[in-house]
C-alpha cells in the first residue's frame, strides 16, 4: 500500500486536493516519495492513496515487477562489460519502467486522478474497472 | 481569438455583400468603391499557436513543471478524455502538453536491437516531429503517435487539435534545428548529479528490486547519452532552470534543501528577465532578519549578469527553504519584473500547488515565475499578431 505524507510548512491550515488538512511542518522538497523517515515533529495526516479500478491496480504491480526484472537482467548484462551498448541500454529501461512506476504513483497521490477514470465511466463493465476492493 | 490578413482581388459587378465560404476559415466582402471596383477577401485563421519547449528528464507531462505552468493559465490540465488510458498528452482550456516520447521511432524492443536508449536521436522521428509541431502551429489538427511507457510499444494514434498554447516536453526538443526555429521560448530544467541521485534515490528507494546500487549504476550508464545528446540543448535554451545542491549546508547530500538558479537569456524577444533591486547590478540578498525570521538554513539570494555559452543572462538565484506564507510575499515584493497581474499572484500560485515537490524552495518559486514569463510572452504575441495585419491593411 502506498501512502503519501503531504507536508509543508505554513501557519495556515489548508485543504490538499483530497480533503485532508495540513498542520504546518518544515517543508522538506521532494519529500514526497520518502516512505521511511524519521518521526515527525507535530501531526501529519496520511493519506493513503490506492488505486481505485482494477487495470490501475494490475498496471502498479505490472510495473513493479518489471522493476525488478528489469534491474536484474541490466546486473547480469553489465557483469560482461560496462560500458557496452547492452549494459546502457538495460539501464536505461530500467530508468523508464522506474519513472512509469512513479508518474502513476504522482497521479494516484498528488493528483488523485486514475488513468482508466474516464475509459471505466465509458466502460464500466470490464474487467479492468471493477473497483478494487483493498 | 482571430488573425486575419487582407487580399485585394479581380473586380466583380457587386456592391456590398457579404458570403461565407463552407469552410468557416474564411470570409468574402464585396464592395465597391468610387470608379474602382474590387473585392476584400479576409481569411481568417482560426489562431495562431504559440509554441513552448521543455527540456527535462523527468518523464513526461506528469512533471510538477508542467502543471504548474497550465495552472497559470488557469483550469488543470488532464489526459484526453475516452482515449488511450496511457496516453501522454495533458490538455486543459488553454494548453496541450504533447510528450515527445511519442515520437519514439524505435519501441523498446527496437531499442534493444539496435543497442540505443531513448536519449539517443536515432531512437527519435525528428522529421515527423518538425512535420506535426509545424502543423498544430499552423493550425492544423493532427493524428499523432502515442508511446506507450507501460508496455514499451507504439499505440495507436491520437487526434490533437491545436490549442492556443502548445506546449512540447521531453528529451529533445530543442535537438532538432527546425524545431528549435519553431518555438517561440525554451526552457532546459538542468539538475545536477548530485541532486538528481538523491531525487532518484527517494523516488525508487521503496521499489523493490531497488537499491543504491542500482540507483547508481542506471544514472551513471545514461550519463555518457545524456551528456553527448540531451545536456548540449541548453545552450539554446531562452530559460535554463539549474538545481544544485545547497551551499548553506556544509556537505549536505541529502538533496532537500536547494539552491536553484534561473537563467535567463537577454534580448529574447518578448521575455524580460527577472531582477532584484536593479537590473544588470551585482545583488546578494539575505531577507531574514528583523522584518523577517526565518528557521534553519535561512534563505539566500542573489542577482547577477553573466554569460552563458556566449550569451548575456541574467542569474537569479535562490538557496534555501520557504517556511511560511510571509516569507514568500516577503520575498516576491522585492523581486521586480515578474509579469504577476497583481500583488502577490506569485504567492497565490504557490499556494495553490503546496502539496507539489518544490513549493517551499527555488524550483517551485522559479517554475512559477516562468509560467507568468510565458503567459506574458503569450499575451504580447497574440497582441503583436493582431495590430500587423490591420497595418497591413492601412497601407
């Protein structure tokens, strides 16, 4: 399960886009895709963003696997020789499947939009947008 | 919003009417006037667009980069409706934001076959893109190829149809001659490694399969592309957004507090860089003191000419951190040029995105900033285009 801490520091309250209010913490940047930190002065709210179609939720997990895959084969490829085409080329795959992996994890939590939202409006009955139930 | 250019033509024997052609482009005037006899013919095109290009490496369309600069616009931005679920295309009221990964002319199997990564311009069509850039700023709708980064495959085409600020975001950009002359401002979003590794690290660390070790090696296997064919572009850039890490700090690598730089080119037509206290001078500014109190690392600015690969710029910089609302309008009203509507719109805009990575340091105060840039190069354009053509028809 992912969940997102969305802090940043201001003496105001104000809503995030899903709702829940922020109480003022020292803003730490790209804080937002550290899931291991230390415990935080004053209250956070966390706010679990899961994936809300079925396709969405496969996609996540496709993606993820691929991953490791593909982090796998890059190690076995470059074990050979470092510098060949091969070896940047695996890396680089396993640059584009890291940053799919992490734009989906943006517009689930950040932006709290699903990519299958207006197709399952459409389509309600497939497969892929039945709501996925954690 | 209309541009229209005039035509004299052959006289014909009518006096003041008035048709319109089954294309809506287009409007006839008949008049007749003293001896002479002849006909006005104004076409109008439907807009003229405006193109910006954006140099990042940061995935596509998604970036906080984008949204927020669609966000100044007004209106969010938001992947065609009813279309491919893994398309790359934002479109909001003003603004259409196109991936130019899309013009991937080798798929990830490809790719593999021939031993190139998407940073290479073999990778890359750059023939179609010139060919669809140019069409859209036109005017003209196009069916435009969709790259697939979750299957690694060339879908099926999507219709875009030209907005009034067309937006290209990507690798390349500015790679291709022809494109570069197509773009009426450039950005390059330039990070520097030692950001970019703790930026990545807090982006996969929780991944699986994941570890410093492969965090590392995939950023030093793309460095050798990437430095021979994406970091070139910004030297052609009008606005180079450089983040570094901060120097307030001592040996701080955790990439959370920043020092980012805005560099701007002068004499871009239309685009006024940003100052402090007096354009060309020689500024270090430190706001927090008495007016202001602000916690630990504080906040840092300065201003200064430079040159920049052969170009004059001007360099505003920030280091540190935002921590609260007064600190930003603090620091917005003694930052002159702009290009805000009103008092505090900087602020207001910031505000609005709190939740997006950067609000509280240089990359969010920066990206905002360049999205009013934009607006009001946009602005300017549009009213430029309008006056020429009425001239045109003075004379």
């Amino acid at each position: 399960m992912m969940s997102a801490t969305a802090s940043h520091g201001r003496a105001v309250m104000l809503p995030s886009p899903s709702g829940a209010l922020q109480h003022q913490q020292p803003s730490i940047g790209s804080d937002m895709f550290r899931l291991r930190r230390k415990e935080p002065r004053g209250l956070r709210l966390i706010v679990a963003a899961t994936a809300k179609y079925k396709g969405t939720k496969m996609r996540e997990e496709k993606l993820s696997e691929m991953i490791v895959e593909k982090v796998k084969e890059a190690t076995e490829v470059c074990e050979a020789d470092v510098r060949s085409e091969e070896c940047k080329v695996a890396w680089d795959e396993v640059e584009e499947v890291s940053q799919a992996r992490a734009d989906l994890r943006i517009k689930l939590k950040l932006l709290n939009q699903d990519p299958l939202e207006s197709f399952c409006q459409e389509n309600p009955e497939t497969d892929e947008c039945r709501i996925y139930e954690d | 919003m209309a541009v229209s250019t005039i035509y004299s033509t052959q006289a014909l024997n009518s006096t003041h009417f008035f048709t319109s052609s089954s294309s809506s482009k287009q409007v006839f005037f008949y008049r007749r006037q003293n001896n002479r006899r002849f006909n006005t013919i104004i076409t109008c095109a439907a807009q003229q667009t405006v193109v910006i290009g954006l140099a990042a490496d940061s995935g596509c369309g998604k970036s906080t980069f984008m949204r927020r600069l669609t966000s100044v616009f007004g209106g969010a931005a938001e992947p065609p409706k009813g279309g491919n679920p893994d398309s790359n295309t934002l479109i909001s009221d003003m603004t259409t934001v196109i991936c130019l990964d899309d013009y991937h002319s080798l798929d990830r199997t490809g790719r593999k076959e021939k031993g190139v990564t998407a940073l290479d311009p073999r990778a890359n069509d750059f023939d179609l893109m010139y060919e669809q850039v140019k069409a859209l700023k036109s005017g003209i709708a196009v069916e435009k190829p969709i790259y697939n980064h979750v299957t690694g495959l060339l879908d099926a085409p999507e219709l875009i149809q030209p907005p009034k600020i067309l937006v290209i975001e990507g690798l390349h950009p500015m790679f291709d001659e022809r494109v570069r002359d197509l773009l009426d401002f450039s950005i390059y979003l330039d990070i520097s490694n030692e950001v970019k590794f703790a930026w990545k690290i807090q982006r996969d660390m929780a991944e699986r399969g994941h570890s410093l070790e492969s965090i590392k090696a995939s950023i030093e296997a793309r460095k050798p592309d990437f430095e021979a064919f994406i970091d070139p572009q910004k030297q052609y850039a009008d606005a180079v957004i450089e983040v570094l890490p901060t120097q307030l700090i001592p040996d701080d690598n955790e990439g959370k507090v920043l020092r980012v730089r805005l560099i701007m080119k002068e004499g871009v037509k239309y685009f006024s860089p940003v100052y402090l206290f007096d354009e060309g001078s020689t500024i270090s500014w430190i706001p927090c003191g008495r007016k202001l109190t602000c916690s630990y690392p504080g906040i840092k600015f300065n201003y200064a000419p430079d040159s920049y690969f052969d170009h004059e710029v001007s360099v505003v910089e920030m280091d540190g951190q935002f921590d609260r609302l007064d600190e930003l309008i603090y620091v917005e009203s003694h930052l002159s040029n702009l290009s805000t509507k009103f008092y505090g719109e900087v602020t207001q805009q910031m505000l609005k995105h709190a939740d997006f990575p950067g609000s509280n340091n240089g990359t969010g105060l920066f990206q905002t900033i360049v999205g009013l840039k934009i607006r009001d190069l946009y602005e300017q354009l549009i009213a430029n285009k309008a006056t020429a053509p009425a001239e045109a028809a003075k004379a």
